[in-house]
C-alpha cells in the first residue's frame, strides 16, 4: 500500500476528476505513478468506487447511504 500523502494526493486528484464529470466534461484522465486513467460520464459509478477504496486505505469512513427508519 502507498504511504499516507500518496494516497492523499489520488484522493484529491479523484474528487476533482468527479467534479469535472459532474460539471459535464466528457473525459478526465487521472495519473499516477506512471499509470493513467481515464473516465467518461458512464464510468461514474467507477470513479466513485475508486474514491471510496482510497478513503478506506486512508481509514475515513465511507458513506454507507441513507438510514432508513421503520416503525
């Protein structure tokens, strides 16, 4: 596994390539350690999954979605 502000720094990279999918860019390509990537709008569900893979090697807490309550 990459050190700490490797992994901060694909994080950061990702949520800005989502940003820009969300924006209506059609391509974002992210690189890093000499591999590139890239996404169009279809593969957001893609890019997600990869945001929130990092976000657990950093140890923050993914989103689960909603709760829902029932009574």
């Amino acid at each position: 596994m990459a050190d700490t502000a490797t992994l901060e720094a694909r994080l950061e990279e990702a949520e800005t390539a989502l940003h820009q999918l969300a924006l209506g860019q059609q391509v974002t390509v992210v690189g890093y350690d000499g591999h590139r990537t890239e996404f169009a709008p279809g593969d957001e569900s893609r890019l997600r999954r990869y945001i929130a893979t990092l976000r657990r090697q950093l140890g923050r807490q993914v989103g689960r979605g909603s709760h829902r309550v029932i009574f």
